[in-house]
C-alpha cells in the first residue's frame, strides 16, 4: 500500500492500515514528514514534541517513510501502482493563491505558504544557527482573515514586527475561529477592516515598502453566505510596510492530476471521489484537502478514516 503525503490524513491512513496488516509506504516530497502539522502549524499550537511522538509511533508500526519523493516527477501513480496493490493520494492543498494585483513580486512579500515553511521547518528563526533567508521587517502586514492569518501574525509579532492584519471584510464575517482572533489581539496584532489592498509600492531596490488599499462596504450576501465586500470609489490610501504576508487561501497542487492520465478532477483541480474515497482510476483512493479543498486537520482525519475502510473493503474483498 503506497500513501502519497504525510500530513494529518496520510499518517492516520498508514497508521490504520499498518495495525490491519497491510505494508505500507508513504511518499513525502518534503525533507520532514508531518505535512501541514510540521510546516505550517506554528509551535505554539501545535507542540512538536507531540507531532515528532506520533511520526515515531507511526514508524514504530513498521510504516516505510520516505522522504524527498515528489510524486508526477520523482515517481508517477501509474509507477506506483506496478509494485502496490492500491495508492492513497493525501497531498492536501498547499498551493498559495495570490492578490494578482501590482507590485506582488516586490522583495518582502511571501505567501503564508512560503513564510511559514522557512519559519517553523527550515527554522529561519534560529538565525545564523540556521541561514535560512527570510525577512521580517519593522513593519509586518498580513492580508487575510483565516487561521492561517492569524498564525503568520502572532509568528511575525514575536519575531519582534509590527503586525497589522488586513482583512476585506468585518470581524462577524472572518472564516477564523473567534478564539484564534482573541488571541492574536491579546498578544498585540492590530486589524484594519473592510480593507482590500489594491498595489504594492516598493523602493528603487525592488523592495516593499507601502500597500495601497482600498476601503469596503458589504453588499448582499455571495455564494459563502457572506456580504460581499464592495470598494468605496476615492477612499484609497497607503499603509507603510516592509514586509507582506498574502495569506488568503490555498489550492491544491495540480502535479499529481497533470501527470496521472484518467484521474478526473472538478474545475478547481480537486481529486472527484464517491462517497467512499475511490477516485476514477481503480486501485487508486484520495482523501483530506486534495478532495475537498481547504479544510481543518480534523475534517483530513475523519476523511482518511473513511478512505481505509474502503480500501480494506476493496483489497481484502469484503461485503
């Protein structure tokens, strides 16, 4: 059995299965397994200590990790499928969306994606024990109101910034949760809402140095159930910046689906399965984001819970 991702769904999948009896490998393309736990959930949420006892437990079972494996270029699904009776793709969706607006390739602007692997995996906090480049100015902006916004900023915050978080909306319509907000205000991140940043200006090194905003209302409702925020015509101004985080979502990384001919995917790229976790392609199963698209770690394990039901179903041919 060959598992493709090491995050939350990956490692509970394995685990499941090895404590059934199958042999199991998972394919991580990173040089750490752990997935979004190790690279994107900051130490004070999530203890390492705990995550590096599990990953230890789960090789302890006798699952096989191997590691700087990047599956559609290292190793394609249908080699994989030539020497294991069934694959479970359990990538997440780790690829960052941006603004698409001016300026957004200046230095000092980063994905939440890229700021949060250089932090909490390759350690650029640990600086020069770790030459890790990253920088993190005087003045930090985060653009975004998610779990992940609130992350980078409280990151950024004992990195010793300034943090401001940027978001288009009110507070009521933030997807975070409210214990996740509370916290960040307590520790010192400043809000600016209904603010949608429109350009990024730089100095004539190429380097961030203000974002130019615009300031919303909210309409009716859009397809989130949300108001849909509406710039107000000649309220723009600028806020001073030397380093911006763009932390507004993420989608799934399209390699696997470019590279693997008959599986079918939705219009956003996003693994189709039944309701069971099988994909178009026979012997070859997805579960967690992949599927789904953004989602909690919680909703990625209660998915590859169901996937290894099925998988045990179909390989050992039970009613």
């Amino acid at each position: 059995m060959a598992i493709i991702g090491s995050g939350p769904a990956g490692l509970m999948a394995a685990a499941r299965l090895r404590k059934i009896g199958y042999d199991v490998a998972i394919f991580e393309a990173l040089h750490k397994p752990g997935g979004v736990m190790v690279y994107g959930i900051p130490e004070f949420r999530l203890p390492r200590r705990v995550l590096e006892a599990y990953i230890d437990y789960v090789k302890k079972l006798g699952v096989e990790i191997k590691v700087d494996h990047v599956v559609g270029r290292t190793v394609t699904i249908g080699e994989l499928l030539k020497n294991y009776d069934a694959i479970l793709i359990a990538t997440g969706a780790g690829t960052p969306k941006f603004l698409k607006v001016p300026g957004e390739s200046l230095n000092g602007i980063y994905s939440a994606n890229e700021f949060l692997i250089r932090i909490n995996l390759m350690k650029a906090y640990k600086f020069p024990d770790y030459d890790t480049p990253i920088k993190v100015g005087r003045k930090v902006v985060v653009i975004g109101g998610g779990n992940t916004a609130m992350d980078v900023a409280r990151i950024a915050l004992r990195l010793g910034a300034d943090v401001t978080v940027v978001y288009r909306r009110t507070e009521r319509e933030m997807p975070a949760r409210r214990e996740e907000v509370e916290n960040a205000k307590e520790e010192g991140v400043k809000f600016m809402l209904l603010t949608q940043p429109i350009e990024f200006l730089g100095d004539e090194r190429g380097w961030v140095r203000r974002v130019k905003c615009i300031k919303m209302r909210l309409g009716e409702p859009d397809e989130s159930g949300r108001r849909r925020p509406i710039p107000i015509p000649g309220s723009e101004f600028e806020i001073e910046a030397d380093t911006v985080v763009i932390a507004i979502g993420a989608e799934v990384n399209p390699l696997i689906q470019m590279t693997t001919p008959g599986l079918k995917t939705d219009r956003k790229g996003r693994i189709i399965v039944d309701s069971e976790g099988r994909t178009s392609l026979r012997r070859v199963y997805a579960a967690g984001d992949v599927t789904t698209g953004e989602g909690t770690v919680i909703e990625a394990l209660m998915e590859a819970l169901k996937a290894v039901q099925t998988i045990d179903k179909d390989l050992s041919e039970k009613p």
